[in-house]
C-alpha cells in the first residue's frame, strides 16, 4: 500500500492529521468513527448536507427536497387510479387479463400489489416468490416510509418520464421504478441487521433487472432512472430527494478504506446517460451532468458539468434540470459550422 512507503515522520502526521478530522467529525454528528463498515458512513449525513446547502427562493424547487404537490395522489388516490387503469387495459387486451388480476386487481391494497410484483420479479428456484412476498409486506408493515417513498418514486416517473402514459405502466413494467423499490427493502433489511438476505436480495436484484445498488446505500424519494439498465451505486453512496438518473449511471467508490468512498449527490440532480461519478464527492443541488461525462471532483449547487474530466461550464442555472431531463442545451457554448 502506498501508506507502506512513508517514513515513520510522515506515518505520524498522517495519523495526526487522521485524528483532528476525526474529533472534527466527532464534533459535527455526535458520533465517534469506527473502523466497522457500520459506522464509517456516520459521516454521509453530513456531506448531503453540504451537497444541499445551497437555499432555493423557490421553495418547492426540486434542489430544496421532495414534498408532496398539488397534483400529487393521495394514497387511497392513487391506488384507486391504477386499479382503474388496470382494468381498462384487461378490457381492451384480454391477453393481458390474467397478469393484471394476478398484480393489481386481485390486491387490496398497493403494498400488497406491490409485495407480489417484486417478490414475482426477483424469485428464483432457491429464493420462493412466497416467501419473499411474505418479507415485503413485512417489511411495509414494519416501515410506513418505504410506501410512501414508492409512491413518490411512482409519482416521478409519472411526472418526469414523458413515455410514461399512466401510473401502471411504470409499476408494471418500468425496471428502474421496481430496482428501486427492491433496495428500499433491502436497505430495511441492512438496517435490521440482516446483512446476508439484504446481499442475496441484491444479487437477484442485479441478474433480473440489470442495475445493481449495495443494500447500504441511501437513496431519497422521488427517484426517477429512465431505462436504468447499467446504474451501479455504492455502499457508501447518498442519492438525495428528487433525483433524476439515465442508464448506464455509475456512482462509483475510490479506495479500499472503510470510510465514505462513493459520490453524494444532492437533491434536484440530473445525471446523463453514461455519468460515472468516482470518490467521495459529492455533486452539489440542482446541478446537471452532461452524458457521458467523469466526474472526480466536486461540483457545486445549480450547476452544469461536461466532459472527461468534467468540468463546470455554467453556475447558478435556475431552470429545474430534474424535471426538463434536457440532455443537449446549456451543454454547447459555441459552434463551429
């Protein structure tokens, strides 16, 4: 290692240096470091802090966090309007019937739906559809919040996607709005301490729809990845409220360190097709990353980043990237015909 080939007086000032950032982080979240995989993360709250300090006037801004909107469906809502919608779409294919019965229409609820759709999706011959249909409603039972960040995830796709036609067409058949859901409840399982079923959940995860999220990485609400085959997100990594990702997203860690190696990234951020972000930096609030582009460095709030390395092409943008998914202007700052 390259810690190895420092002298002994370079050994100790980097144990020293070591030491004041850990008292300085001690003093900033209450909670002494640990060498644990557990603790290392104890420092990610505070860096999505940092990625989010950067106040919008407007307050329901995306960049300022997911709340809910004028438009959006209360539960009973729109439970009520994808099992209308199901049964429009078994009226007009009756090849179609069976499936939609056996997904929506049969269910009393949309955590039972939605406990039988992935726990279908991710059954294997050693991994039993009931059994895992059984833990996902446990687990909707035990934590309220992991439905209703569903449902802010559906309401998302919804909103942002503009080849989304209905809220069953994303629930049914959009694999990044499913990946999603998957690890929220193998992130309740990695907090319960079942750290071996929260693996096993992932791997499925990974072979059956192609995105592959460590169960201990912390993802907000309102999470729309358009297509999402490719998206590989960290251990370590922070994905904050109202995010917007494409396929081929990678958020990816530096190092072999037990501290925090993997991006956070702010509230309101749009990441192009093909954004591999690396290390423990984060991408600041409301910001927009050209497709493509490496990201190795810090980018700050309400800005545009592009390039390998990427880098800052435009602050203090006011448009809501999030929502506009613009992956071509504000990119070119001048032609050549």
């Amino acid at each position: 290692m390259a810690r190895d080939r420092l002298s002994a007086q370079e050994r100790e000032e980097l144990e020293a240096v070591r030491a004041r950032l850990n008292q300085q982080l001690q003093l900033v979240t209450g909670v002494s470091p640990s060498s644990s995989s557990d603790a290392s993360v104890d420092e990610r709250p505070t860096l999505l802090a940092k990625a989010n300090n950067c106040p919008c006037e407007d307050e329901v801004h995306p960049s300022n966090g997911w709340r809910p909107m004028p438009h959006h469906l209360s539960k009973a809502e729109l439970w009520e309007r994808i099992r209308q919608e199901a049964q429009m779409d078994a009226s007009s294919e009756p090849a179609l019937a069976s499936n939609l019965f056996s997904t929506i229409l049969a269910h009393p609820s949309l955590e039972k739906s939605m406990a039988f759709l992935l726990a279908n999706k991710l059954a294997n011959p050693t991994m039993l559809g009931m059994q895992l249909m059984r833990l996902i409603s446990e687990a909707y039972e035990d934590d309220a919040g992991l439905i209703e960040a569903c449902m802010a995830d559906l309401q998302a796709v919804y909103d942002r996607d503009p080849a989304c036609d209905s809220f069953s067409q994303a629930m049914l058949y959009f694999k990044g709005f499913q990946a999603i859901q998957c690890q929220r409840v193998a992130h309740w399982l990695w907090r319960k301490g079942r750290k071996a079923l929260a693996l096993a959940i992932q791997s499925r995860m990974s072979e059956a729809f192609h995105v592959d999220i460590h169960p201990a990485a912390q993802l907000g609400r309102g999470l729309l990845i358009d297509h999402a085959t490719g998206v590989v997100i960290g251990e370590t990594a922070v994905v904050g409220d109202n995010v917007s990702m494409l396929h081929h997203v990678t958020l990816g860690g530096s190092g072999t360190g037990r501290g925090v190696r993997h991006p956070t990234v702010g509230n309101g951020v749009l990441l192009g097709a093909g954004v591999t972000v690396l290390g423990p930096i984060t991408v600041g609030a409301g910001s927009k990353v050209g497709a493509g582009s490496v990201v190795v460095s810090d980018i700050p709030c309400h800005s545009v980043a592009v390039g390998v390395p990427a880098r800052i092409i435009k602050r203090d943008i006011v448009k809501e990237p999030v929502k506009e998914m613009d992956q071509c202007t504000d990119y070119i700052l001048d032609y050549t015909i």
